[in-house]
C-alpha cells in the first residue's frame, strides 16, 4: 500500500480546469472567487469567495454555466462564502446617538 502526496509546488491536474471555472464564476456572480484545495475532503475543491452571492446562488450559477464547465465535476466541490464585515464597519452604520 503507498500513500499519495499532493505536493504544493505542483499544481493538480484539474487545476487548470478549476482555475477556467472560477473565472467564469467571478463574471456571472460579480465578485471575486477563487478555489483552494478542500480542508474538508481529500482530493476535492473548495470554492471560495466574500460577500456577494449565497452559496445557494453560486451553485445555481455554477449549474447554469453548463458546458462551460466542463471537465468540472460540481458535487466534487465545496463551497465557502466568508463575510469582510468587521465590528468597526458595523459601528459606522449605527446612528451616532445610538452609540453613545
């Protein structure tokens, strides 16, 4: 029995796959997304972006791509949506008199 190593200075063989992919994410979405090897499975893709769509939305959009995607198996992705929001933009929303 042998064990695989991904190893980082190299990139996998789908790579270039996914890197067309995510491209045609960030046009049809309208925000940056990018892909990074899974944390959660072993050998998958995790797409990742800030704000903007849902991850229901971004599977819709990746859906409604079709053809474009392929050689992109879609349930062999996972998703991330991360939020830039932090505690000091939320204070520049709340009403001075609010705040004290």
């Amino acid at each position: 029995m042998s064990t695989r190593v991904l190893r980082i200075s190299r990139p996998r063989g789908d790579a270039g796959l996914v890197c067309r992919f995510v491209h045609q994410l960030t046009i049809r979405s309208g925000v940056a997304v990018s892909a990074r090897p899974s944390p959660q499975r072993r050998g998958e893709w995790q797409i990742v972006w800030s704000d903007g769509p849902t991850i229901g939305t971004m599977r819709q959009y990746a859906a409604d791509l079709g053809r474009a995607v392929a050689g992109v198996d879609l349930d062999h992705l996972t998703w991330s949506r991360a939020s830039r929001s932090t505690p000091t933009d939320v204070s520049r929303v709340i009403p001075r008199a609010m705040t004290g």
